[in-house]
C-alpha cells in the first residue's frame, strides 16, 4: 500500500478544501471497499480526508419523506423505524447487501461510490479500461458471469454492485452535494454513468465534491415494497439479479409502480420502460412477464451471462406477483 497523509474534517466546507489541495485526495467514510482497493494498489490516494462525522442523521421532511446523511451507518439506515415503516425495500436491500460486520462500518454514502467487482478490475495482470483506460477488457471474452446484460460497451461490462442504490433508484432519490462552487442536487438516475469509451468516469460526481445527503420524497405506495436478490449462495455475495419494486393496485390496475434491477448493468438500472408498461394495465402475471420482456428487450448475454435476461424476467414477474398478493390492491 501506497504511504498517504490522514486528516478529519470538522464540517463540509473543510472537507471539500482539505482534498481540494491534493488532486489525489480521497474521502474516507467507512472504508469497506476503499481500503480493500488501496491495499491492492488499484487506489493509490496520496492523502485520505475523514468525513465520517458529518452529515450522520436521519430526518422526516416536510413532505413525509426522509432525508439521510451521507455518514450515516448503513446498520442505522436499515434498521431506522421511519424507513422501516415507510420503504421497507431499502432496509430489505441493505441487509442482503453484506455481512453485519460489513454494515456496521459502511456508510449510504460510501455505498454510492463503491466500484465494481470485476475480476479483471481487482486483477493487475488483466486489461481493464475502467482501471487503466484504453487499455482493453478483458471480461468481453473473459470469464463473464457476473458481468452486465444492459447498457453495457465494447469498453465496459462490469456491474456495479449496491444492492442499497438499486432500492434508491427505484425510490426515486435525489442526491444532495457540495463543492467548491457550491451546492448542487443530482436525481439518483443521472449520478451514475454507463461505460461508454469512459468506464473509468463512474459517476457525475466532481473531484472536489462532498455527498452531504440523500432524500426520498414521500411515496405512500412504497410500503407495499420488496428487494428480491438472486445469487450463488445464501451467504453474503454479489447480486447476479436483483429486483427492488413498490407497487399500487386499483381496482385490478396498476396505479403506481416503481422498479429497479441490479446485478444486470454498470448502474443500478431503473426500469422505465417496464414501469410504462405496467402503468395503467390490468395487473395480472401476464401484463407483468410483457414488462419484464419489454425491459429485456434490448439485453445482450456474454459467453457465461446469457442466463441472467430470462433469470431477470422472472425474477421482475416474481417480485410483483409477491406485491400483487400482499398489499398493493386497494
């Protein structure tokens, strides 16, 4: 591992002028996977600016929504009583996303910017364009089940691995930061990129900018909620297909729908078209399987990905025949 200076930040405006002074600063929250990246000198910060205590609260907004700082646990976030009641899909989310152990140190804001889990990405022997631009992939014929089956490049298939953002996405978040230029609001949707010929360009974050917090608006449907994750084992692992939903029904038609995949793409990957789909429709497992396919419509399987369109078809027809079945009708 790479030497680096270690200094915490008492507030926000210092934190973003403390790693304004060093183009190769890092912000350290819980480090969970910042620190497994330096070790493997694929991170190699000169200076690291603590931030862990900032912004550490959860609050009700005016709206009925919440508002959460970006040092807040994700252990707090999960079992929070207002998120509990009001968006179960996240506190679903974030405890199939890690070990205690992991949760307890993490924070929503860390989760944000955790990068993939690529095995060519954690391998310096590999090509990777995301760690060494314009370098190659070597996933693209490589061992790629884990990789990505949606808005994915010749340049890129990794997927990005929150399980946390996947239940943000479908939830409608917004994220609120702060730079030298000031404060600035990003919808969840637009703060990560797709690869493109710039993997290595993950998110719409600047080098000199703060995640202070996230909102979720209010969204009374939400409490009819569900995070399904499928994978390899039980234990803690990486999505290879996860779904997060909330679901309204009115007299037998779909009135509100909100829906998010990971594990499939280099974003979490809000579901727009399927969310067209279901808007509207008699809400039946025959209108959720067209959904699914109009969402899949445009997916491309690898060597040893190509399993993950009709596991994720399924899995979307699942989750909403589950919420169809316990609670979204009114």
């Amino acid at each position: 591992m790479k030497n680096f200076t270690y200094s915490r930040a008492e507030n926000a405006e210092a934190a973003v002028s403390l790693i304004s002074q060093n183009g190769h600063a890092k912000f350290l929250g819980g480090g969970t996977n910042l620190v497994d990246l330096m070790r493997e000198n694929i991170e190699q910060p000169d200076a690291l600016v603590d931030v862990t205590q900032l912004s550490n609260e959860i609050v009700e907004t005016a709206d009925g929504g919440i508002k959460i700082g970006a040092a807040v646990k994700n252990t707090a976030l999960a079992n929070n009583k207002l998120v509990r009641e009001r968006f179960p899909v996240l506190t679903q989310a974030i405890l199939f996303g890690a070990s205690g152990q992991i949760r307890n140190m993490a924070t929503v804001g860390g989760n944000l910017l955790q990068r993939t889990r690529c095995y060519y990405f954690y391998d310096d022997a590999a090509r990777c364009n995301k760690r060494e631009p314009n370098s190659g992939c070597d996933a693209l014929e490589g061992f790629n089940r884990i990789h990505a089956i949606l808005g994915a490049s010749d340049s890129c298939i990794a997927t990005h691995p929150s399980d946390m953002c996947v239940a943000l996405a479908a939830l409608d978040a917004k994220i609120f930061v702060v730079g030298k230029t000031g404060e600035r609001e990003i919808a969840f949707d637009d703060f990560h990129h797709l690869p493109g010929n710039t993997p290595h360009l993950e998110t719409d974050l600047q080098p000199d900018e703060l995640i202070t917090s996230i909102e979720i608006p209010a969204l009374d449907f939400a409490k009819n909620s569900l995070y399904r994750k499928v994978r390899d084992r039980a234990s803690y692992t990486f999505a290879l297909v996860s779904v997060a939903a909330a679901l309204e029904i009115e007299n037998n038609s779909v009135k509100n729908v909100r829906l998010a995949l990971g594990g499939v793409a280099h974003k979490p990957w809000r579901a727009f078209a399927a969310e067209k789909v279901l808007t509207g429709a008699e809400a039946t497992a025959e209108t959720f399987r067209r959904a699914a396919e109009e969402e899949l419509k445009d997916a491309k399987g690898f060597a040893h990905n190509s399993f993950k369109i009709e596991l994720a078809k399924r899995t979307i027809v699942g989750v909403l025949n589950e919420l169809t079945e316990t609670g979204g009708a009114r």
